[in-house]
C-alpha cells in the first residue's frame, strides 16, 4: 500500500503495520464471510444481524473516528485502502457503518463541542448509534445553498420544519445530522446551520423505505421535521455559519471515499469477467480466447489501474492539506464514471447470464449506478473542478 513519505512531514495516528493488519482483517472479512452471503442480503433486503455484530466487533462502525472517542483513528489515506475492500461486496455492508465514519461522524469531529463529541462519538464508534447525514432535500441536492429546511431560535430552544429525502439508514438512525436554514443567505454567510437531532425527538418522522434499483439492505427513507424543538446546545459547534463549511469539508472527504469504493467494485466486477471468460466457452473454446473479449477485459484493468492511483494519490494530498477540493471532486468523478463502465463490460462479457439476477455482476451494474449520483453528481463535480482551475488561473495571472 502507497502511504505517506516522511518527507510529507504526516505521520499517521495508526502505523502502517498496525493499518496492514487491520486491513487483512477486513479483507478476509468481506471475501470470505460476505460476498457468499450476498444473496441472502440481497434477497431479505437486509444485512443479517451477526454480520452487523462482526462488523461492531471489528470497530467498522468507527474506523475513522479517533482514538480518543473509541474508534480506530484511521486517517484518510487508509480509509480509502479499507473502502475499496468493502467495495469488493455488496454495498449494503459498507452503507451500514458508512455515515458514522463519513459525512455524518466527520461533521461532529471537525466542527463539535467538546460537549457535542462527549456526548455522541463514542457511542457512534461503537455501532450503538447509526448516524444519519439529512442534508438533501426535494428541492436540494447536491447543492446545499438551496436548503428549505428552517430552524428558528425561540428562548434557548431551536424550532426544525422540513423534509429530507433519500437519507440513509433513515429507518434505523439514532442520531440526525440535519442541515437547515436559521436566515436568508446574504453578503455575510449562507445562512446554513447544522444540528443534532435525537431520532426519537418528538415531530420527527420516518417514512418507509425507499425502493431503489440497487444496493438491496442498504436502507433510505424520506424524513420529515414538523415543530422539532431542540436546545440551543443541539447547535453544532455552537455557530450558526458552521454548517455550510461542514457540509462541504464532509462532502470533499466523503467524495474521496466514494472513489475508492467505486475502485474496489470494479476490482470485483474485473475478477468476475476474468474467471467467466477464462471458464465460459462457445464453439468448444473459452470465450477468454477471443480478442474482442480481451478487448473488453483490457479496458477493464486499464480503468481499476488508473482508479486505485488516482485514489490513493488524491487522499495523500488530503490528508497533508495540499488539495481538499479539486482533487476530491476529480477523484470521485472519474472513479465512479470509470466503475459504470467497468460493470456495464462485465454484463456484456457475461452476455445473458450477465443480466439474470441471481449472477453478481447484474447486482453490481445497479448497485454502482448511484455513487454517481450522491456525495455530489458527476455534473456538480465537474463544475466544481473546472470552476476552481478557471479561478485558479486568473489568481495567477
């Protein structure tokens, strides 16, 4: 595994020996427990209780929280080295513990209260309380300036109205990280704070599961907030111009992770081509032995290859501060671009077994389809990248 050099002048909180055994662990984890019971997950629509359990066990629920707060403290440069593990199953298992880890847990260990992060990291790194990041809303996507949700001040109370969609692991949140608008954006911020919300503060209300095309066990669901009063402590980082920065810090690493999840899917769906084509025949000869399939198999390695650079590469960059956002977005945008492609080959290399349900790869071509949709679009990516190269180079100038 590429880590940091010393003469990065970064050294990480968990060494790298100490990493490689943790990522043995969750490698022979995922491919030896996991993946044969992908279609039990996929057929329930859930992931079974003892692998959750394994899961907490192993500390999954809080990887890349730190030390201090019970979890493993895993930067990010090895969070994407455990990512492209998880990417090699279903989905459902990562999206359990993911928003603990990311977008959710991120929020409170960059911008919380000492209080704040008392009072919920640890049991957050434990797996007692599933996170949940409710930023998107019908009229908001990926760009969070267009926030409807309102939070109001009455006395040291604040007062919640709005409805989030597509949130995950909605059903079975403890805790919402819940973005929402305190005044109208103006010349001097976006107007965009962010709270915790308990899931059993009264007003608060989960709708059913969502049915989507993919990632069957992982669960999301429309949330709504009608009259939800919390205290003013509920505020995170105790300032209201926190949330929009929060939002984006935990989107740009978020979108990291992504890549390195999208890598690790299509390591699963080149695997899967490889041994079809190697064993599967017409005319008496292994379909392996024609050059058009080669093709295809070539075009596969070539996208993993750049893929698992372009990730590692971006995360060192994070993680020693030297590019937070355009890398990010390049990174998630070309990974999972690159992933799409990689499962929609592997159902043609498969031809009609490629398409039948109960076959892998038809289960990866729909369970990626999305990660070109969340933590940003690959539109919101690109405009993110090509506007920051333009305002680049007229500071440049």
């Amino acid at each position: 595994m590429a880590m940091l050099t010393a003469n990065s002048g970064y050294v990480p909180t968990v060494s790298n020996d100490d990493f490689n055994s943790v990522r043995q662990l969750v490698r022979e984890f995922v491919r030896s427990t996991v993946v044969p019971r992908e279609q039990e997950i996929m057929d329930a629509d859930a992931v079974p209780t003892d692998l959750r359990e394994q899961a907490a066990a192993m500390g999954l629920f809080g990887y890349a929280i730190p030390q201090e707060w019970g979890g493993l403290g895993l930067d990010l440069a090895q969070d994407v080295e455990l990512a492209m593990e998880l990417g090699y199953t279903s989905l459902a298992l990562r999206s359990m513990f993911g928003t603990n880890n990311g977008i959710a847990g991120q929020v409170l260990v960059g911008f919380g209260t000492e209080e704040q992060k008392a009072a919920w990291l640890a049991r957050i790194a434990s797996g007692e309380v599933v996170a949940s990041f409710a930023l998107t809303e019908p009229g908001a996507g990926s760009n969070p300036a267009g926030l409807r949700t309102t939070a109001v001040r009455e006395g040291d109370e604040w007062v919640l109205e709005g409805r989030k969609c597509f949130i995950t692991n909605a059903p079975i949140a403890g805790l919402f990280v819940v973005f929402a608008r305190t005044r109208p954006a103006d010349e001097s911020g976006t107007g965009i704070a962010v709270f915790l919300v308990p899931a059993d503060a009264p007003g608060i209300e989960v709708g059913t599961k969502d049915r989507k095309m993919g990632q069957e066990g992982a669960w999301t669901a429309e949330v709504t907030f009608s009259g939800v009063r919390v205290p003013s402590s509920a505020l995170v980082g105790e300032q209201e111009e926190a949330g929009y920065s929060a939002a984006m810090t935990a989107l740009a690493r978020g979108r990291v992770h992504i890549a390195a999840l999208a890598v690790g899917a299509a390591q699963r769906a080149l695997d899967e081509s490889v041994n079809y084509a190697a064993s599967a025949t017409q005319g008496g000869r292994p379909i392996g032995d024609f050059q058009l399939v080669q093709a295809m198999l070539a075009d596969q390695q070539a996208g993993v290859l750049a893929g698992r650079a372009l990730v590692r590469e971006t995360a060192q960059r994070y993680v020693t501060g030297e590019d937070r956002r355009i890398g990010p977005s390049a990174a998630k945008l070309y990974c999972t671009e690159m992933v799409g492609k990689v499962a929609d080959l592997a159902v043609q290399i498969h031809g009609g077994s490629g398409y039948m349900r109960d076959v892998p790869v038809e289960r990866i071509y729909r369970d990626v389809r999305v990660l070109r949709l969340y933590e940003g679009t690959s539109e919101i990516q690109r405009l993110i990248v090509g506007g920051a190269l333009v305002r680049e180079a007229r500071r440049n100038r």
